[in-house]
C-alpha cells in the first residue's frame, strides 16, 4: 500500500463535497434513563432506580447515519420500523437530522428494535431490550425495489447488519451485485454470525475481533493468524478489502498478500469504546465515496475512532473536527475539566447544580477540545492539581478577589490562574 505525503493525507478528506450514501441497516433507539438509588424494593432484592432524566438517541443503523451526516454527506435512509411509539421517535430523529427518509417503511407487525439502559451514577443497573419477533417478516420485494432506484444514483452504500431481520439473504446479494454494475463501493459492517458466505462480492467487510474469530473459526493471537483470517474472508466471499478493527491493537487493513496494512491505535487511552466500530465504518464510507485511496480512507477512520473512544458515551464529529486533529495533534491545546461530585457541591456554593456530574460530564466531552473530564470526589481539587501538575487553572469571574481552597496547590506547582467571563 502506498503511504500519502501530509498533504495528500489532508486534501483526501477536505476536498471531499457532499457525497451521497445510502445506509442499509437495523434502525434502533437507544433510550438512557439515568437516577439514583436510595433502596432496594421490598418486592424482590432489586434496587429501586428513582428516574432523575430520560434520553433518546438514534441506534444501530441510525448512528451510523448521524456520523456521517456530521462529517457532511447526505445520507439516504433505508431500514424498516414498527408502527410504534418507539419507531415514530427514531424517524423524528432522522428527520431532525435532515435525514432522507423516503426509504424508511413502518410495518404493523414489526417492532422497533429498542435498547433501554438504566444506570445509576456511574453504575450500570440493567439493559431492557425490545427486539422484533422471531417470526417478524419484512417484506424483501418491497426493500429491493427502492434499493434498484436508489443505489445507481449514490457514491456508496453502507449496510449496517445486526441481525435484526432486515438484511435477508435476497437483499444482501441484490446490494452486492447493484454495486458491482454501476461500479459502487459497498462496505458492510456484519452481524456476528459464522456464515459470512451472506456478504459474497461486497467490495469491504469490517469484522472486529470476536466477530472475525466467529467467521473463520480460529483465535486472533498475532499478526500471522490475523493475516491468515483476513486473506481467507477475502478469498472465500471474493471481496475487494477486508479491514479488521483489532481494539487495543489497532486495525488491519488488508488487500492481498503482499499489499496490507496494520495501523496502530492513535490513542493509548480508552474511556468508552461505545460506537467506536460504527465510526470507523463510517469514515471509512465517507473517504470512499468522496474517491479517496483506501489507504487515506483507513488512516481517517482509525484516526476518528481513536478519537470517539476518548469520549463518553456515543459521539460525532465534524470534518472541521477530524482536520484538527490532524492538524494539531492530540496533546495540542489539552484542556482537562474536573468536575466535583454534586453531593460534595452544596456544602461548597449552597444550592445543589442543575446538572449533576454525570450530565455535566457528558456535556464538556462532547466538545472536542476537551481532551478529558475527571469527576471527583473530595472537598475541593488540590490533590488533583498537585498529581496532575496543569499549567493554568480557570475559574468562574465570580472567584476573582476570593479566597481560593486549592491556592497553596496552585502556588505549589507554579499553575497560573485565569478568570472566565460568566454570562
């Protein structure tokens, strides 16, 4: 594989327009409810959860979407929901997203794959999951027929596969032959499952570890068995590229014996690795259909995954965002927030914080200048400062001319203090 110069690498993703891709996949919500416990139930040794905030957020299939909608492609929607409460949610979301729809159909006797996740400050209590029936049919003549309208119009299509009924094995190969006519990229990222016979003449698979392992029946111990695995997908299913995201290890992408990569992880920290594949195979979709070199498309996306596991929770980024990270580096600018524990805050400032410290936490690490968050527990962050050494401290324009608890620490690592204008 050719390696790009700096600037063939940075031109590969900014002069990308606006591609269009087509998402074909298992659209889900994910719901959070977060709270706090105080009891167990009498009816059972169970905690009970008192419910302090809700959310919803597209899943599946419809993550994937987000991510590449962020990124500035127009993406096209194609999936199936119930005629549920949970199915009108996620077209909304899509929508809100501007979103093409028009390939999403709702079904009576569907329902709407739904993950439901209640976690109690840092703890998570119990995953509720809502899947269709196991004799759930989606009618495949009815999903094929806009797939003959709409792949021959777009720069890729991306399927999404969970294994949730979508993707019969009529659809799959329709997908795969419609790209191979009008000569478009076609990337999958497959169910777990030990027949992947399914995904015959795709131009890229994307597999993890454990999925990999399932597929080819033998252990990933190092480079050569890796290897090995990848070359038999490529040979077996008759595909273009098979890249194989390896978790701590990086990733390999693989084109055949003698031309292969292995790329490194581009962080040695992991703070959540939530949504860290559907990133990859995101990226990787946005540089192939903007023509990219499967190389410049590979460094992107495990570029962006490197940076979405340092995040909590599932995040998106913009192009402007992935640009400066490359431009500026991981270390560059590093800005840490340490967030005190709301039940230490009223016995500092009075009145309890709207936002407790999770939700305060998830909200600065969704801004990617913020390299990390640290929720803490003492009574106020000079042990903090003396382990972490920072060279500035910012505080609230409400502080200046105060006396400060963590002032000797300051002084005793030389940190200069900044006040920030409050509004």
């Amino acid at each position: 594989m050719r390696p790009s110069s700096e600037t063939e690498l940075r031109q590969s993703l900014a002069d990308i327009a606006t591609p269009q891709i087509l998402v074909v996949g298992d659209l889900m919500l994910d719901r959070y409810s977060w709270g706090k416990v105080h009891r167990i139930s009498p009816e059972a040794p169970i905690p009970v959860l008192q419910v302090a905030q809700d959310d919803q957020r597209l899943g599946g299939a419809g993550n994937v979407m987000m991510n590449l909608s962020a990124l500035g492609a127009e993406v096209l929607a194609c999936g199936v929901t119930g005629k549920d409460e949970a199915g009108e949610i996620v077209l909304g979301l899509l929508q809100e997203q501007e979103i093409d729809t028009s390939g999403v159909s709702q079904h009576q006797d569907y329902t709407t794959v739904l993950k439901h996740r209640m976690i109690a400050g840092h703890t998570h209590l119990l995953r509720m999951d809502v899947d269709p029936p196991p004799e759930s049919e989606v009618p495949q003549e009815e999903l094929i027929d806009y797939l003959k309208k709409t792949v021959p119009k777009v720069d890729a299509v991306l399927v999404s596969d969970y294994g949730k009924g979508l993707l019969g094995n009529s659809v799959l190969q329709n997908i795969a032959a419609m790209g191979k006519t009008h000569n478009i990229p076609v990337l999958c990222d497959p169910r777990r499952n030990t027949n992947y016979e399914i995904y015959q003449n795709f131009t890229l698979i994307k597999p993890n570890r454990s999925e990999t392992e399932a597929a080819v029946g033998f252990t990933l111990t190092d480079q050569d068995s890796i290897l090995k695995a990848a070359q038999k997908l490529k040979n077996e299913l008759n595909l273009e590229y098979v890249v194989i995201s390896l978790d701590q290890d990086g990733m390999l992408l693989y084109h055949q014996a003698d031309d292969y990569q292995f790329l490194n992880p581009e962080t040695q920290e992991v703070f959540d690795v939530v949504g860290a594949g559907d990133m990859l195979i995101s990226v990787l979709a946005f540089l192939m259909a903007g023509k990219a070199s499967i190389e410049q498309a590979g460094y992107w996306a495990q570029l962006a995954a490197g940076m979405a596991i340092q995040h909590v929770g599932v995040v998106s980024f913009s192009r402007a965002e992935l640009l400066h990270r490359f431009d500026y580096g991981e270390t560059s600018g590093k800005i840490m927030t340490l967030e005190q524990l709301s039940r230490s805050l009223p016995h500092q400032e009075g009145e309890a914080p709207l936002l407790n410290e999770r939700e305060r936490a998830l909200l600065l690490s969704a801004i990617e200048s913020i390299n990390r968050v640290i929720i803490f527990d003492d009574i106020d962050a000079s042990h903090l400062i003396r382990t972490l050494r920072p060279e500035m401290i910012v505080k609230g324009e409400h502080y200046r001319n105060q006396s400060l608890p963590e002032q000797e620490a300051i002084d005793e690592v030389g940190a200069s203090i900044e006040f920030f204008p409050e509004y």
